[in-house]
C-alpha cells in the first residue's frame, strides 16, 4: 500500500511560467512533508520542507502548500528555470518517527 | 571533500559474489541511512543507524549485511543476491534521526 502517491509520473511546462507538482498522502499520522530534486546519476537533493502546523513555505521561488484535510501537497515552482529540470520526489514522516516514505517521483521538464 | 559520498558509483556482480557499498559523510551528522531505489518504484528505506546502532531494519533478507564502524561510515556488505536486487542503492546521512536528510550519489548495482 503506497502512502505517498505522486499521480502524475511527468510533467512538462514552458520557462517562466509555474510549475505545479502535487503529492497526496494516505497516514493521518504523517506530520512533516518534504521535497527532495533528483538530476539524473545524483542523490536526491532536499529542496524545501513543511510540518504539519503550517500551511505555506516559501524559499525563494519555491512554495509549498500543504491541505491536511485534503492530504494533499503541492510544490509551486515560478518561475520556472531550464535548471529545474530534474524528478521530484515528495516525502513525509510522522512524529518522532525516522522513517521518510516517499513517492514514485515525478519528472519536469521546462521547456526553453 | 563534502557531503556524502559513495563508492563504487557503479557495480556489477554475480549472485555468488560477495561486494559492499561504502558510504561516507563529511557533516557531521549522528544518522546515517540505506534505501533502495528500483525503477518505478518509490524508494525504499532499507537500515537506520544513529550513533552507530541499528535503530531500523526495514525487513531487509539477510543477504544484506550493514555496517556503521562509526558516525562517518557506513558499509553494505553484500552476498548471494538476486537478478531483482539490481537498483540503485543511495546512502543518506541527518544531523540526527527524524531531521532533514542528504543523499549521496548512490551506487548502481546490476546482479548478473
């Protein structure tokens, strides 16, 4: 049973316009949510993160909304960079909890 | 050198073999981690180590033997695998467990 689902698997937008990628999540007990960037023959790279107490963060252009009655969480990219290309994986982990169950990814692609 | 690095980037075995994976952090960090990346798949948490004691072993066959001689290094020593153990084996280290974790490059592993 997956309890990050990332539904879409690709993505593809046109530079500087907004980039939208979303993540729902099954675990009620889940309490901070992550994203991590993945170039390929890299590790994923920790991008931006929220908990549960909040419902926005903003790093730069780089936004996470999180809905917790919908389960839901997005990562908004504007504008959107040739650079950002790359998969994105949304993560989460409950309280006091070490374990970071992630999704499948999904790969952006900006398109000059 | 900084961060977390791995070595080898790439390996190829036979199922009788016997290889490990190293990893080393250069943060320091408390918490060192394994997961398993498989096409398709999201990945998969394999070992936790904080202060060099196993605190999760996520169901893993024995064929896979971790590690952590220390809080900089940790090893995965592997023998007998499986054609289906081919993935992409990524080493991650956090200042301590539950907080923010950074990947290495992984280590990609194809078993013949």
């Amino acid at each position: 049973d997956q309890q990050v689902k990332q539904n879409s698997p690709s993505l593809s937008v046109q530079e500087g316009r907004i980039s939208i990628l979303n993540c729902d999540y099954t675990n009620s007990m889940f309490d901070y949510f992550l994203w991590y960037k993945k170039y390929p023959a890299e590790g994923p790279t920790f991008l931006i993160s929220i908990s549960s107490i909040k419902d926005k963060n903003e790093d730069g252009r780089f936004t996470v909304f999180l809905n917790k009655s919908a389960k839901h969480l997005s990562l908004h990219i504007v504008p959107s960079q040739p650079g950002d290309s790359a998969v994105y994986f949304c993560a989460a982990s409950g309280v006091g909890n070490e374990k970071l169950t992630f999704g499948t990814g999904t790969r952006l692609t900006i398109i000059p | 050198e900084t961060g977390v690095t791995q070595t080898p980037r790439h390996l190829v075995m036979g199922m009788t073999n016997k290889k490990s994976l190293k990893c080393e952090q250069h943060l320091g960090h408390n918490a060192m981690y394994w997961y398993k990346q498989s096409a398709k798949k999201p990945l998969e948490l394999m070992f936790v180590y904080s202060l060099e004691e196993r605190v999760e072993n996520n169901s893993v066959p024995s064929r896979f033997s971790p590690e952590c001689p220390n809080s900089s290094h940790l090893f995965l020593h592997l023998h007998t695998l499986q054609p289906e153990d081919s993935a992409l084996y990524l080493c991650a280290s956090s200042p301590e467990v539950t907080e923010t974790q950074y990947f290495g490059p992984g280590t990609r592993l194809l078993v013949l």
